[in-house]
C-alpha cells in the first residue's frame, strides 16, 4: 500500500498537467506540484483548507470546481486568465472540473490544469519576428525606389525658388520643398526598419539610460503638463543589451505616450525583472527578463485597433508617420525581446518591453 502511494505521488508530482481535487465539503485535499506552480501556492499551505480561503471566491478553478460539485457534471472553460500571486501577468489555462464519487454517493471533484501560456507567447514572438522581417525588405523597397525622385523634387522646388520673382508664388515651391523634406523623414524613418546587424550591445545600466532619456526629453515645451514617475526595480543589474537601440525604443513609445495624453496626464515609466515566466529554458540566467514599462493615463486604444499599432504606417493621429511603433517593435524583436499592449478606452495604456536578462560572459 505504501509503494502504491509513492508510486502515485511520482507520477502526480511529474505530470505537466496540474491536479487539484477537493472533498465534498469543498477542502482542498490534494494538489500536484504543477497546479501548485500555476496557482503560485503551495500545497502544504493549502491541504485541508476550504477551497475559497485558498484561492478565493471569484478564482475561475474555484467557480468550475464548485460548479462540479454542485451540478455533478463536467464543466471546461478554455483560455481563463489565472492571475500571477507574484504580481507578473496572468498565465493562460485550460481548466477542467469533474465530480469524484460512487454508486451515486459525491466524494468531491478534481481539477485539471493544462497551462498555454508558454505556447501562446511562442508564437506571439515568432509572429513578431516574421512580420519584423516583412516589413524590412517592404520598406526596403519603398525607400530604394523614393529617395532619387525625391530628390529630384527637391531640386527643382530649389530652382523655382531662386528663378521666382513674384512673391504670390514662391508658396508654392516652398510648399513642395516643406512636402519633400517630409518624404525624407518618412523615408529615413523607413529606412530604420531595413537595417540588420548593426546592434552593439554592452553592458549598461538600463536605469541610466532612462534618467537620460527622461532628462534629454522631458523638459520640452509640449511635455509641461505631463507627469513623469519613475519606479525601478533596484535588483535590475547592469547587463548586456543596446543601450542606443533601446534609448530609441523607449523614445518612440514615450512620445506615443505624451501625444496620446495631449501634454497632460501622467506617464509611468517602470521595471521590474520578469522571472515568474519565461520564453526559453535555456538556463536560469538567459530565460530571465527585463520588462520596462511605459504607461500613460490617455484616453486608451480601442480593442480593434489593438493587433494594427505596430502596422507600418497605421496611426491614430494626423501629422504622424505611422512608423514609430513598428520601428520600436523592430529594434526590441532585434534584441530577442518583444513588446507586449495592455490597454482599456478610458483608463490608458501600458506598452512593455521585455528584453532577456543577459549576462556578460
């Protein structure tokens, strides 16, 4: 009987499948080391508890297992957002409830877990990463074909203005030369989504390059009625990234942040390191993340637009270029890292940077 319980203990304790079942007073009373993991509990802490002091009454796995219980029936819900007691993002899980018993008579129910979140963050990046190099060779293309005739525009827009005399139409070449030199930035913007290879990461102090950028920036005219806090993670040590790529990055989602506010709200600019989940298993130092948070208290994006912020040229304002996102995604995905959208109409918006926690050898 004894080998039989550690023969059951093996093989609960190596399942990549969480378990937790619950008696039919709804106590916790038995859970995997994987649902212990997914939950961010332990199971010593909960064993013999009741299900809602453990997890608490709203938790998704307490609803379904109340729900079993109270029914005897099977009840699934796929993709619930179990949030992270660590206070990093919530995990995505498919989660299963099933009544336990016999001969009519209920004994409890158990729980399955399967976590997707590791999947579904997989792919996101490798998404990322495809339409990064999409784009690339698109804007390649574009700007290869532009820069001679608009230069050419130029030039003679030079010529009308030094061969004109009448000062009622010296608007008009003006007008072209002030359109050309507009075409140039969208095309110098362009031509930073078509450059490869040419990172520099060293170690730096990504604390600094944050001070700097705050310090560089945020004294402009239009930034006067913005408020700007800092909340840094003072375990962050310095490590290997590109500190000029990364002043760029963060530069274009802050002033995504400040015209979104209108020159007036507050901006959050936060870090924190990522260890709670990770993309790679590689070992414990490169699967380990650096997120920066910028969050702004704007009138928030609307769901639809969400999956189109980092199209080229999509924008939601008059007078941009629509390149800004698309460049910061390009140089962080450069990086290995990624950028994550978190926001609601109304309550503002909050774009994270994860970057991997290299180490220098």
């Amino acid at each position: 009987m004894e080998e039989s319980l550690r023969r059951l203990d093996d093989i609960l304790g190596s399942l990549r499948v969480g378990i937790l079942a619950i008696d039919a007073d709804a106590r916790v009373e038995l859970e995997n080391p994987e649902a212990s993991r997914i939950l961010g509990q332990s199971a010593v802490s909960a064993l013999g508890r009741p299900l809602r002091d453990v997890l608490g009454e709203k938790h998704p796995a307490t609803r379904l297992l109340e729900t079993a219980l109270r029914d005897r029936r099977t009840v699934s819900e796929h993709g619930c957002l179990v949030p992270d007691r660590l206070g990093g993002r919530p995990l995505v899980v498919d989660l299963a409830a099933s009544p336990l018993g016999s001969g009519g008579e209920l004994s409890g129910a158990v729980l399955s877990l399967g976590d997707r979140t590791i999947g579904l963050e997989l792919e996101d990046l490798i998404g990322q990463r495809a339409r990064a190099e999409l784009f690339a060779q698109l804007a390649a293309g574009i700007a290869h074909e532009l820069r001679n005739p608009l230069s050419g525009i130029r030039g003679a827009a030079e010529l009308l203005l030094a061969k004109l005399g009448d000062a009622a139409l010296l608007r008009y070449p003006e007008l072209i030369r002030a359109e050309s030199d507009r075409m140039r930035r969208l095309l110098d913007d362009l031509a930073e989504l078509t450059r490869g290879g040419d990172l520099r990461p060293r170690r730096a102090n990504l604390h600094r390059v944050i001070d700097d950028l705050v310090e560089l920036h945020g004294r402009a005219e239009s930034w006067t009625g913005i408020k700007i806090s800092r909340e840094y993670d003072p375990s962050i040590p310095e490590f290997e990234f590109d500190p000029d790529r990364t002043t760029q990055v963060l530069l274009n989602l802050v002033r995504n942040a400040a015209q979104a506010m209108n020159g007036k709200g507050t901006l959050t600019l936060r870090t924190r390191i990522e260890s709670a989940y990770h993309l790679e298993r590689v070992g414990p130092e490169r699967a380990r993340l650096v997120r920066i948070d910028v969050e702004d208290t704007g009138p928030g994006i609307p769901d639809e637009d969400l999956p189109l912020l980092f199209t080229p040229f999509f924008t939601r304002r008059s007078g941009g270029t629509g390149l800004g996102l698309a460049i910061a995604q390009h140089w962080t995905v450069k990086q290995g890292g990624r950028i994550v959208v978190t926001s609601r109409v109304g309550m503002g918006t909050r774009m994270r940077v994860e970057l991997p926690l290299r180490r220098p050898a």
